[in-house]
C-alpha cells in the first residue's frame, strides 16, 4: 500500500464531515461551532474513528454525541459517495479529549494571569519619592 493514503483518506473524510456538519445537518443538539479536529483511519481503511471539537461543556458534547450517533448512517452514505474505495470505512465519533484538556490549560493560565495581576500593587509612585532620598553627585567632575 502508498505510504500516504492513509492520510489522504482522513483528509478527505475529515473535509466532508466537517462540510457536512457545518451545511447540511440541521438538528438542534449539535452544537454550534462543533468542528471535526482530526480523523485516524486504520491501516485497512476499515475503519475511521472521527475526533469532534465540542464547545460548551460536557453537556453540550453528551447532546452532540447522540446527534452525531443519530445520524450516523447518513454520514456513512455521504462519505461513501464522495470517495473512490472499495468499501467506505465504518465510521465511529469520539470527542478529541486532547483539545478539551488545550482548553482547559489556556483557561487555567488566563486564571492564573488575572490573579497575578490583581496581587501586583502599584508601584508607580514608589518610583517618585526613591529619587528624592538618593544623595546627589556635587562634584563638578574634577579630581
């Protein structure tokens, strides 16, 4: 088998689920802004497991999972005739728990930050009375 075809495959069943979820699926339990983070095709292309960005919490993604689930088998006709293969891959819907826990850090660090710059006191005026307590150089630069 070609080396990259296995990527060429997820590339192309990544683009027309995503196309998919952006245009043509209309129910309300999807998520808004729920997007196709990656796609893994096995090495036999028989079978592809789809990874989905859910924004919102766990509720929205359990609400999502089961529309996704749902229509499952609309997804597989789609991707079937879209795709030169022998057989279409069986298609199994996960949620990428590796972009939950990116967004979990990023808000920890933007916690963090606001934290930090909430205990910082201000030091502008601190700066102004130093100055006059310093002795000052009276030599004229001779020696």
């Amino acid at each position: 088998m070609r080396p990259f075809r296995n990527e060429k495959v997820a590339s192309r069943i990544r683009d027309i689920i995503g196309e998919a979820l952006v245009h043509q699926m209309r129910d309300p339990r999807i998520a808004m802004l729920t997007s196709v983070s990656r796609v893994e095709v096995s090495s036999d292309l028989q079978v592809a497991r789809i990874f989905l960005t859910v924004p919102g919490g766990p509720g929205n993604e359990r609400k999502t999972m089961a529309a996704v689930q749902h229509a499952a088998g609309f997804f597989q006709r789609l991707v079937a005739s879209q795709m030169s293969l022998r057989t279409c891959p069986e298609l199994r819907f996960e949620i990428d728990v590796g972009a939950r826990m990116a967004l979990d850090t990023l808000n920890l660090i933007e916690q963090n930050r606001r934290e930090m710059d909430a205990a910082e006191p201000d030091d502008e005026t601190d700066g102004a009375e130093d100055s006059e307590d310093l002795p000052t150089d009276t030599r004229d630069g001779a020696d």
